[in-house]
C-alpha cells in the first residue's frame, strides 16, 4: 500500500513539474513573441512615417502643410493596408491637419505624445488601456508618434494606434494548439520519468520494505539489496550491520533485563524484611503477657491443693493463651513469607483487615484511632497476595509514623476509604472500572515541592536508621506492574492521602 502510493505521488509531482515547466516556457515564448510584435509595429509605423513624408506638399513656410486629395487618398490606403486603427497628422501649432480611421484612444493621450515627438525630435511609442491576453491581462493599444522633417527641419508629426487585440486574439487560437501540445507532452514525460524513477529508486525501496516487513531473527542477515551498488545497495549494507549489532546485544540486554528485574524482586523483598523486623518488636511485646500467663498457670498446676475443675480450667486458659502466641507468630510468618508470584483473586478489604489486626499490637499504633469506610461493592483484584498486603502494611505503617512525628498534640486519625470509580483507559481509549482505596492521616502533610519525589527511591523525612526510603517507591513498583496508579494528596490542615486505583475483577 505504500509503495503504490509512492508511485502514485511521483507520477503526479512529475507531471506538475513538466506542466509548470512548459507552462512558464509558453509563458516566456509569448512575452518574446509580444515583444517582437510591437517592434514590428513600430518599424512599420516608421516605415508609414517616411511615405508620408515623401507624400506631403510643403510649402516654403514650415508652419504650412497642405496636403490634397490624392495625397490624402494615398495616406488612407497606406492606413488600411498597415493594419493601423487611427491615424493622425499634427503640425508645429498642435493642429491636427489629417485624421483617419477610429480614434480609440483618448485625443489628449495621443496629442501628448504627438507634441513630445516634436519637442524632442524622436520617434515615441507608448502601451496604453487593458485587454485580456492569453492568460493575464495585457496593454490593448501601441501609441506611435514620428517626427515629419523638411529640409532637415521638423515641420510636423504623424501619429499612429495599433489595436494589439488582434495579435492576442491570434495568440488565443493557437495556444488551443500549445496546450494540447503540453498535454500529450507532459503524459509521455511522466511516463518515462515515472519508469526511470521506478526502476531507480520505488523498485528498491519496494524490496527493501518487503524484506524489513518478512524479517525475523531467524533469517540471518541477508538484507542486502544485491545488484547495483548504489545509494540503496549502500542502505541495505548499513541496515544489515545494524541489525547484527542488535542482535549481537541482544544477549546482554536480555541479561541486563534479568538483573533489573531480580534487583527490583530484591529491593521488594528487603522492604518487606525492614517492615517485618518493625513488626517484630511488636509482637515480642505482645506475646510476652500471655506466656507470663501460661508460665503461672504451670505454676499452679504443680500445686497438689487444686482441685480437678480448677486444674481443668487452668489447662483451658493457658490452651488458650498459647493459641493467641500461635495465631500471632503465624499472622507474622504469612507475612514474611517470600512471595510466590502467583496472581490469582484476592478480596482487598480482607487484606486490609487482615494487615489492621496484625498492626493493633505495635507501639506505633497506640493513640490512633482506625476508622474504615469500605465503600466499595466490587473490591476482588487479580495480584500476588502477599504484595497485596505489603502495600497495605507500608502505606498504614507511613501514615502511623506521620502521625507520631506531628507537634500538635491531637488524637491521631487513620481512615481508610474505598469506592469504585471509573476511570479513563488512555491504552484504548474507553471507561473502566477501578477500586480506589485512600489512607488518610492526621499528620503534618507532606511540603507540596516533595510531593513529586515522595515515590524516588530512598526519599524519607525520617530520622537516619528508622527508614529504608523504599516504602513507597515499592509500593509503585507493584502497583504499577498491577496495572493501577498511586498518587499522593497534601495539605496542612488535612494531612496526606495516598490515593490508589486497582483494576477490579467483574464478577
């Protein structure tokens, strides 16, 4: 499809080219031919100019010419047979002393010139009015006024219209003649030239498309255009060597790509670790009263003065202590337990809750109060689980510690919102449905001039050694890889919210 657009194109940019070539050649060959029709008028208006002359009877005044009727015959057959519309004789007074034919032109135009050609002893034209010429407009009428001597004296001027219509209105005919002569001239060129380029240069291009199109790694590096060595043989050369030197670093950009992705798993996996030895502290705390529990219920389960019910009831208490230690040691190992990259349905408000039970216990925590507000009918995601709930921990871990850095002395606050949205699919250009989720906090906000670097790698406000910086640099690695977004809202008097958007799974 292309090619034959090409050709198409080179055919008709040759043929404009040819016709405004011969049209300015047309162009140039009438103005040459214009030009040399007003010199023959104007050596043939010399040419009466002399017959007059020799004609006229002068008497020994000058200021006297008396021409008779014979001389008059004379000049008007000389008149007609030149082709001169109007002609005049003037004498030195101004008198017009003959006048033949049809005065075309204004009396005052032609006076002017008959008294300047006296005045100056030369022969005077000039182009005056406007006619339509073969394509634009042109003079219409050829002023001549000649200088008449008597014995080496000026005693009179003759002054003579030619009506160039008619010399247009020839030009008319035969130009029918001219552009049927371009036209027929101008197909054969195209032809010709739209072969020459043809063979030249649509022909090679041609194989050098069909052969890029049908090209795969598997066919070597035979692109080479293999019989002229011209521009296009040299392009097939160079496009050959290009494509060895893809290929040649395709294996190290494919090992490149390897490391980037195991470096991004490895960044992943050491936030979670950071995260994780942060819930630990926590949970050491919080199991340490029920195994003071358990450790007095031993106590007194060694004591003979107990009763059967009494040592029944103080086994069932501490079964139940040593499940509450369990069910939090194993929240802790499904945590940090090395994600499996499987992407299957997860429901988010569950890992939301999920990870709000596992935080209740950690110092940070205290003093804030969690309010929810699942709004959302349709909130299952297709993603990997575990980095489901590491987003979560990290957003909520950040939004703990905002908190606990403010001055203001206020009861903290952490509110977790969801709804479905539609949003805008740049990809292809259609609605689609979202879950969007918002963890608000109280805290002091976020500077609106680090809102835009707040997602960079190693970007924290905390202290040295309480942060790693990668939290929510992760947390766009993921959502990102999920086909969601991650944004951030800031402001002083309302804190910050970090706002994601999840594809949700219709059911």
């Amino acid at each position: 499809m292309g090619t034959h657009s090409l050709k198409i194109k080179v055919t008709v940019n040759i043929a404009i080219v040819l016709i405004l070539a011969m049209i300015l050649t047309d162009l140039i060959m009438i103005f040459i031919g214009q030009q040399d029709y007003i010199r023959s008028e104007v050596s043939k208006g010399n040419l009466v100019s002399l017959m007059i002359e020799n004609k006229l009877e002068f008497l020994s005044e000058a200021e006297k010419i008396q021409p008779d009727s014979s001389h008059t015959r004379f000049i008007k057959e000389v008149v007609e047979e030149s082709g001169f519309t109007y002609l005049q004789v003037t004498d030195l007074k101004g008198k017009q002393i003959i006048r033949l034919g049809k005065e075309s032109r204004g009396r005052k135009e032609i006076d002017l010139l008959a008294g300047k050609a006296i005045s100056s002893g030369k022969s005077l034209n000039r182009l005056s009015g406007a006619t339509w010429g073969v394509f634009l407009k042109q003079r219409q009428y050829l002023i001549l006024s000649v200088p008449l001597y008597f014995e080496n004296r000026i005693i009179a001027s003759v002054s003579m219209v030619s009506d160039l219509d008619r010399y247009y209105t020839l030009q008319r005919k035969s130009q029918r003649y001219i552009l049927i002569y371009i036209f027929i001239n101008t197909i054969i060129f195209s032809l010709f030239g739209f072969y020459r380029i043809y063979k030249i240069a649509i022909k090679p291009i041609g194989k050098l498309v069909k052969r890029a199109e049908d090209y795969s790694d598997e066919d070597g590096f035979g692109f080479l255009y293999d019989k002229e060595k011209n521009e296009f043989g040299l392009l097939s050369m160079s496009l050959s060597r290009m494509l060895k030197r893809i290929s040649n670093d395709k294996e190290s950009l494919q090992a490149s790509l390897q490391s980037l992705e195991k470096a991004q798993n490895e960044t992943i996996r050491a936030e979670k670790l950071a995260s994780v030895g942060r819930l630990s502290a926590g949970i050491a705390h919080e199991i340490g009263n029920p195994i003071g529990i358990v450790l007095g219920y031993l106590g007194l389960l060694k004591s003979h003065s107990i009763s059967d019910d009494e040592r029944n009831e103080y086994i069932l208490r501490s079964e139940n202590e040593i499940s509450r230690i369990n069910t939090i040691i194993r929240q802790l190992l499904d945590f940090s337990r090395p994600s499996t990259g499987v992407i299957e349905n997860v429901s988010l408000h569950d890992i939301i809750l999920e990870i709000t039970d596992i935080l209740k216990v950690q110092p940070v925590m205290t003093g804030v109060n969690v309010r929810y507000e699942l709004l959302a009918e349709m909130d299952t995601v297709k993603a990997d689980s575990n980095q489901l709930r590491q987003i979560v921990l990290n957003l909520m871990l950040n939004a703990a510690d905002a908190i606990a850095s403010s001055d203001d002395n206020k009861d903290g606050k952490l509110i977790i919102k969801s709804e479905n949205v539609n949003i805008h699919d740049s990809h292809n250009g259609c609605e689609r449905r979202v879950i969007q989720v918002m963890v608000i906090d109280n805290g002091p906000g976020i500077p609106c001039e680090n809102l835009d670097t707040i997602f960079d790698p190693f970007y924290t406000t905390k202290e040295p050694g309480t942060g790693t910086g990668l939290g929510l640099s992760v947390c766009f690695m993921i959502i990102e890889g999920l086909g969601g977004t991650i944004k951030a809202k800031s402001s002083r008097e309302e804190g910050t919210a970090i706002i994601i958007c999840l594809p949700v799974v219709n059911s």
